[in-house]
C-alpha cells in the first residue's frame, strides 16, 4: 500500500512533464481567439491536448506568449502566430482532467476545476473541485496540488488518503 502511494505520487508529477522529442503535441478545441495586443490565445470548448499517451481536457484555456524580439517559436509560428517565442503561462479553467499510464501501465487520472503551468518556475497548480489524484480505485484528494516539474515532487494540501485494497490484498491480512 505504502508503495503505491509512493507511485501514485510521482505519476502524478510526471503526468505534467513533457518527455522531449518522444511525441508530438496535438491541440484541439472548438474555438481559438489570439489576442495580439495581450499576446494570448483563448481556446474555447472541448479543449484536448494530447502528448503521447497523455491527454488533458478542460472546458477552455488560455495561453500567454512571450514576446521575442529575435525571431519566433517554430511551433508557434505553425499556428501562424508570428513574433512570440513560446509560452510563459498555461491556465485551465473547467473540468480539468489529465489521463496517463504510469509505469506499471495503470490508467491515473489526475481531475481539478482550474490548473495553472508556469513555464518559467516549472510549476502546475490544481485547485477547485476539489483536485482528486485517481489510480484504479485509490485516490487522494486535497485543497490544492503543486507539481514541482523539475524536481518530480509533488506538494498536497490538507491531503485525504483513500486506499481501497484488492480481494488479495485483504486476504493477507485476514487472521
């Protein structure tokens, strides 16, 4: 038990770290705005990113760019979007869930109403709902999860640990 509470934490950090060059990104939703004077862009409705086997869901988001005086993101630039160098911010508001296979290639769910990836601290913070952190029938559920992506740690507040054992599991602490 202690172990897969370990696991379920370190999956749920990794859930929000990209793995370079591994797979490529495919965003989808049912509108995009971008904003050239706030250097943002808003998508609305049925948000889908997909990372590999990782997706994320959300109602809407929105992006903010950095401006670059050099040049351009080549990615960036794909979408036509000319004079940013990336992204600074990523805000997910609504039904925010993101699904992955961890190691053991067991579905993890990690589900929150609103998440915040600050590019430069490499940080994502789940808040609202309140944020669930799912693994088979595990869970933990807290007020707020900070992902530290650098260090693969993850922080949750007031946390509540609920572990359902398997028939197996329970069968070996039976007297």
């Amino acid at each position: 038990m202690l172990r897969f509470l370990i696991l379920l934490i370190l999956c749920a950090a990794f859930a929000f770290a990209q793995e370079k060059g591994k797979s490529e990104v495919t965003i989808n939703s049912d509108e995009l705005k971008y904003s050239i004077e706030e250097n943002t862009a808003y998508l609305h409705g049925h948000v889908v990113v997909t990372d590999g086997e990782r997706k994320l869901t959300t109602d809407n988001a929105t992006v903010y760019f950095d401006e670059d005086k050099k040049g351009g993101d080549e990615a960036v630039e794909d979408l036509g979007i000319k004079g940013v160098d990336g992204f600074s911010r990523v805000v997910a508001v609504g039904n925010v869930h993101v699904v992955f296979n961890d190691h053991q290639n067991v579905k993890t769910e990690v589900i929150a109403d609103r998440g915040i990836w600050e590019k430069a601290k490499n940080k994502v913070v789940m808040t609202g709902g309140p944020p669930i952190v799912r693994s088979g029938s595990h869970y933990i559920r807290c007020r707020m999860l900070t992902v530290d992506l650098t260090k693969a740690k993850c922080n949750f507040e007031a946390p509540e640990i609920v572990l359902t054992p398997s028939k197996e599991e329970k069968e070996k602490f039976l007297f």
